[in-house]
C-alpha cells in the first residue's frame, strides 16, 4: 500500500510540474502566477514576486555517496526590491526527479 501512495504522490508531482511548463510555454509567467502564488514578497513587504528560471547545480550526499545533481530552468520565484529568491514547491519537485536521477532511485525514500 506504502508503494502505491508513492505512486500516486509521484504521479500528482509529476503532473504538476507538466502543467506549470505547459502554461510558461503558451503564456510566460502571466499564465503561471496562480500556480506559483505570486505576489508581495514575505521578506520586505514591498517588491512584487516574479518567476524566476535558472539553472542550478549543487552536491547532494545520499547514504554517503556525494554526486552533482543538475536543474536547469529551476523554478523559482525573486523579489523585484530586495532580491530575495523564494523556493516552492514545485522547485522541491524539481529538486527531488533531479537528485533521483543522479542516484538511478525512483524515490528518496528508496
């Protein structure tokens, strides 16, 4: 039964990021403001959040092996008056299908 939740949540993930890319292809981040809930940033409560799209590379341990895990377009989102980058869930996603690729895992609770 754990598998099968794994599955489904694996699933929903997956089809989440493919509609976020599905909707900045056709409408740029218009069209994915709802989806990342754009708007004042948390920090200084005065700039607006805008998506932000850039490439990450980092090392990443797992069970003690260490291996550079690669995200280009990471979805992010920065604020336009004080800088500061916010990372969501739908980065999280990015993060996690990245590392399980470096690692040949299906899932970090493999």
């Amino acid at each position: 039964m754990v598998s099968g939740q794994r599955e489904l949540q694996t699933r929903r993930r997956a089809s989440r990021l493919a509609e976020f890319r599905a909707r900045f292809a056709v409408g740029g981040e218009e069209a994915v403001a709802e989806l990342l809930g754009l708007g004042t940033c948390p920090e200084c409560n005065a700039g607006q959040l805008h998506l932000s799209l850039e490439r990450e590379e980092r090392e990443f341990t797992l069970n003690g092996v260490t291996k550079t895990i690669v995200i280009e377009d990471a979805i992010s989102e920065r604020c336009d008056a004080c800088g500061q980058g916010i990372i969501g869930p739908l980065h999280a996603q990015q993060e996690e299908e990245a590392i399980c690729k470096a690692f040949g895992v299906n899932s970090l609770t493999e």
